[in-house]
C-alpha cells in the first residue's frame, strides 16, 4: 500500500464522523511519523477545509509535528509536582545525546511518584540521575 | 493457589508493577491486576488475603511468600492512610479488576443507572441537585443547575462531554478513575444523558494518558448492553493544557484549534456542534452513580460549608505519603500536608504548598489553618481548583516558581485574549528582570526625544514589583479564561508570602493589594 492509498484509508475509516478533524491527524502522525504537507492539503480537501484550516490545526496543538523526527523520544515531565521532586536537577545533569530527543511534557499524571518519564505509552516514575541517564542511554 | 493482587495502574507501572506481578507469576501464584489503592509512596503494593506488601522489588517476592519480609504493612484497609478516608467515589479503588463488569455490578455497579430509570430524569437531576454535588474541575458550580439548564434547553439533539482533560500538575484523580473504576464514569455519563436527554457522550482524555484510553475503549465495548441507548465516545487530546478549559475543549473535539470561546453563550444551551451540552468533570460524572444509588441526602451529609460532599484530594510534589485521599470537605490543609502526608520526603521544613495545580496559589505554612472548601480557599486569595496538592520543601525558590507559572501560560495560551497571550510573555521579562535586580532602563524608542510620553528615567525594582502587581490585575481580570485569569494567583501569592525571593526587602504586600 503506498502512503496516498495509506492516507485515503485513513480518511475513508473517518468519513461521516462528527468533528473529525484530531482523530484523522492522530492516525495520520500514528501512520507516517509526522503530518506533512501534502498529508494537510489531502486531509482539507477530504473535510472540505481550506489548507490553512488544517495547517492552523496542526500546528496548534503540541502533539502534532510537521517535519519527522527520526530518533526516539523520551517525554520528561517538568511540570510543579516533578519540579518539586527535583526533576530540574536531573535535566540540567542529563547529558546531550544526539541519537534521543527529549521533549518537555507538562504533567504525565505521575505526580506522587515523579521525576517521571515516558517513552511511546511505557511510564517511568522515582527517577533519579543515574536511572534517567540509563533510559536515554537504552534509546540510543 | 495464593491470588496476588497488584494495580496496573500508571503510577504503579511507572514504579515497576509490571515486573513484580511478571515475578509472582513466575513463583507460581495466581496474578490478579487491579485498580490502585491509591497510597503510590507503597507502589507497587501486593495485597495477597487483605495484607499488604510494598514498595516491592521482584527480588522481594521470595520474602513475601515465605511470610518473612520486611515490607509487610499489615491489613490495607485498616492503614491509617486507608481508615481515615471516606471513599464514595473511591469505594472500589484497590479492590476490583477495572476491566470486570462483573467486579463492577457484584460492589453496586450499576445501581444508581437502575434507580434513575426507575425515578425518571426530573426526579434524577433532583437528586443531583438535592446532593449538593458541585463541579470537580475547579470552577464548583453546582452540577444540579447545570443539568437542569441543559435539561429545560430545546432541540432533540443534546450532548454530555466529560472534561478528562486533566493537565494541573498534581492531579491525577481523574486517570485513576478511568484507569481503575472506568464503569462507574461510563455509568455516571448514562445517568446524565438520562437526565438531559441526551444520546451520545465523549470524553476527551489527553494524550498524555494511554492507558487510561486504552481501558476506556475496553470498557465502553463492555458497557454497551448496560447504557445502550445512551452511547459513549472517547476522543483523545493531542497535547494543549488550554483544552481543559471547557469550550477550548468542545472547540477542539469540534476538530478546531483549541481557543477559548467567548460565554455567553453558556455551552448547556450551545455547546458541542452549537448543541445543548453538559460539559463536567471526570470526578463530577464519576460521583453521580453514588448519589443515585444512596440518595442525594447521604451525599449531602457529608462536607462543609457549601461544599457537600466528598473530595479525592491528590498529594503529590515532595511529599512522604503520596497519593489519592478522598475525605470530606473541611479537613484543613495542615492535616491534609503534616498527619496524612507526612510532611516532606526529603525530610526538610515545608515552605509553600501549591493547591489547585499550575493555577493555583501557594500557600505558606501559615495558610494550613484553612479548611478544605471552596470558599475558603477563595478568600484567601488561593483556590480548590482540581484539588492537587504540590508540596515544597525549603529549597523551592519561589520567584522561580512564579516565573514558570508566567512561562507555562505562556506555552499553553490559546492566544485568543491578549492579556493571556501578550502578558503572560511580558511577565517573564519581568520577573526575569526582577530576579536580576536589573530595573530597565528607557530603550532606543523610548529615549527619542519626539516621544514625549515615554518615561526616560530607569525603572527602579520596587516599580517592577508594582508593575507585576498591574500586570496580574490586567490577565486577571481582562482574560477569556482560567488560564490567563488565574495565572496570577501563583505569581501573586509567591510575591506576597516570600518578597525576600524577589529580592523586596520589608513586605508591605497587604497594603499594596
């Protein structure tokens, strides 16, 4: 299946659905990594959106990215409740590998149990230096 | 065969659940998962015939079956932290399997759907009424009106959103009940599409939390038979704190960006799809089932003040006993932070605790006389908000805190109001600018001599303070919503109760509010 009939299966799943629009860009970013401009123009002519409806979309929300990101990301929560565990210690120590992105969340729900982190849907509580360095270091 | 209970909830997960159950199982014991007690401090918790065991470590597991480990903190239930709860929305958390209908209708699933049928929608939202239940998600306006409104709008199309948008830090309530008790949400939803009249629900969840939609979905399949006519939908957000305010949300599962909509009009008269809709919280729905089934009375006899009931409050942040405690309103904060949490997990003196999340105030020890209440709280210059309770310890910094409350409402602005979305940024200049004791002086535009008006002298730091102090009055008062509105009582309340941090020698804050 090519990434167009990809897509047209995407839009066709959805067709009919009230308020769309996130779902559709969910599976598209599941689907390809990222949602890209030629993904944007297909996707406004299939809801019957202007481009600049959907790209508005898109880049409002965090979630979605426009360019793909190739390397695994790990999702650190920096928010009040980690802060108070000491999770802005535990950044400033991390080292920079470029094989990993990590990206700042803003609360993962893991307030009591935190510095927390996630990679994909798996969740990391209790971190401290040493654990948080070992979980980037398993990623590269 | 020894039945090993341990939660797949996220918070246990994160600990290392799933590896301790991997080790019972191995050891050859019958591994049930269920929902999370809610003492995270003891995750992973093992309750094996009511006696509990934790923080556990797959290495622990030999000790534990041989009766010989250290970590045994004898019956659950009769824990302090568990015994002096009064759990009505918590009732199951810790003894059921999420995902069992038949865990759910054998402890009284399912019985308050059964009663609203037999009493009708007027005689329902009555009783919803009559419990005094008011919002969970911080606002606390009573659910019984808001049904009524939504009840008495026309058109044969209506909505019921539950808000599971939950992005304040140190909240965390609202993901146990859907990871642990996801019927009695799917329930409480059916019982107010009942009573409004309508047919269809969504509940918008975060991204953020996977396995809280993940158990969803199951659920709602499982469900069917049980709420059918009345169908459940989830939708998951897709990363915009801003969503959690009610219409940034129903603008988003519109499929739109999620920017604040102006009220009037009020979302129970046109909501969804410009729909009559009842947008409540996770903990408001999840809290309906009770009242149905025991009466709004029972409910009501419970809390303080004007707040009845009960409320999950959620500690976290550097805390000893971290966790979910559910209690009626009026337990002070003091109690809430020193006898039930602990004190600090560090073990250092508690300097300020942040109640209802990123938009809430922090409160200095001197607050922890307050008692948990919705007025209370609010004349003190704080709110309940979603009832999360990050605790610091002496080395918090708080002219750092208050600045990152600027910075977070700066990310999450939806953009639609400019206090929010202007002043929040200029409030990080200037908090910067305070924490450099730097003052400003006049720019190259302002030094021109044909601007007239422009001030040309440097601006001293007690004018930055006044000037933060005008600035907060501005987002307070001029935003759309919470977010640009309550940002302030952070920043505000950090500036009052610890000038020092802010480099302001002698505190005359009350005088200059």
């Amino acid at each position: 299946m090519t990434d167009h009939d990809e897509l047209d299966a995407i839009l066709a799943a959805h067709a009919g659905r009230e308020g769309a629009l996130l779902p559709i860009l969910h599976d598209v970013q599941g689907a390809f990594g990222h949602v890209s401009e030629t993904s944007v123009r297909r996707i406004a002519q299939a809801l019957n959106l202007t481009r600049a409806e959907v790209h508005g979309v898109v880049s409002f929300y965090h979630d979605f990215r426009e360019e793909p990101e190739n390397r695994p990301v790990l999702k650190l929560c920096r928010a009040e409740s980690c802060q108070a565990r000491g999770v802005e210690a535990l950044a400033a120590a991390l080292p920079d590998n470029p094989r990993v992105k990590v990206e700042t969340v803003y609360c993962l729900g893991l307030c009591s149990v935190g510095p927390a982190a996630m990679i994909g849907h798996e969740v990391h509580g209790r971190l401290d230096v040493a654990r948080l360095g070992a979980l980037v270091e398993s990623l590269a | 065969m020894t039945v090993v209970r341990i939660s797949d909830d996220a918070a246990a997960l994160a600990c290392g659940a799933n590896a301790v159950a991997a080790a019972f199982a191995a050891a050859g014991c019958d591994v049930e998962r269920v929902s999370s007690w809610g003492m995270h401090w003891l995750e992973p918790l093992v309750d094996i015939d009511g006696q509990g065991f934790g923080p556990l470590e797959p290495g622990d597991v030999e000790a534990v079956l041989a009766g010989t480990s250290p970590k045994a903190i004898g019956r659950i239930a009769e824990h302090p932290f568990i015994a002096r709860q009064q759990r009505f929305t918590f009732a199951r958390a810790g003894k059921t399997r999420p995902l069992s209908l038949d865990d759910y209708a054998a402890t009284g699933g399912w019985a308050g759907l059964k009663r609203a049928r037999e009493l009708g929608p007027e005689a329902t939202i009555a009783e919803v009424t009559h419990s005094g239940l008011r919002g969970r998600g911080g606002a606390g306006f009573p659910a019984g009106i808001k049904w009524t409104t939504v009840a008495k709008a026309a058109g044969p199309v209506k909505y019921i959103v539950c808000n599971a948008d939950e992005g304040d830090s140190a909240t965390f309530a609202d993901r146990m009940v859907m990871e642990g008790d996801p019927f009695m949400l799917i329930e409480g939803m059916a019982i107010a599409g009942h009573a409004v009249g309508a047919g269809k629900g969504y509940i918008y969840v975060r991204s953020e939390y996977p396995h809280a939609i993940a158990k969803l979905n199951t659920a709602i399949a499982l469900a069917v038979p049980h709420i059918a006519p009345f169908e459940v939908e989830v939708r998951v957000g897709a990363g915009a704190y801003v969503c959690g305010e009610e219409t940034s949300l129903l603008n988003s599962l519109e499929g739109k960006r999620g920017e604040v909509r102006a009220k009037p009009p009020l979302p129970a008269l046109e909501g969804l799809f410009g729909k009559p809709t009842v947008v409540n919280n996770v903990l408001t729905l999840a809290a309906v089932p009770w009242i149905l089934a025991n009466g709004g009375q029972a409910y009501a006899e419970v809390g303080f003040g004007r707040s009845r009931g009960t409320m999950p409050i959620q500690l976290a942040g550097n805390v000893k006993h971290g966790g979910l405690f559910e209690i009626g309103f009026g337990v002070t904060l003091g109690e809430l932070v020193f006898d039930i949490g602990g004190g600090t997990a560090t073990g250092r003196p508690v300097r300020a605790v942040q109640v209802g999340g990123p938009l809430g105030a922090y409160h200095p020890p001197a607050d922890f006389h307050l008692p948990f209440d919705y007025e209370a709280f609010s004349s003190a210059d704080g709110l309940i908000g979603h009832a999360g309770l990050t605790v610091f310890d002496e080395t918090a910094d708080m002219s750092a805190q208050a600045r990152f409350a600027m910075s977070f409402c700066a990310a999450e602005s939806c953009g639609k109001c400019t206090p929010c979305r202007i002043g929040s940024t200029r409030g990080v200049e200037l908090i910067d600018r305070i924490r450099a004791r730097a003052g400003r002086a006049a720019d190259k535009v302002e030094a021109l001599p044909q601007m007239h008006n422009a001030r040309k002298a440097p601006r001293t730091l007690a004018e930055d303070v006044t000037l933060l102090e005008d600035l907060c009055e501005t987002m307070k008062f001029g935003s759309l919503c919470a977010l640009g509105g309550f940002t302030p009582y952070p920043v505000l309340s950090a500036l009052k109760h610890w000038p020092e941090d802010f480099g302001v020698a002698v505190p005359d804050q009350d005088a200059a509010e």
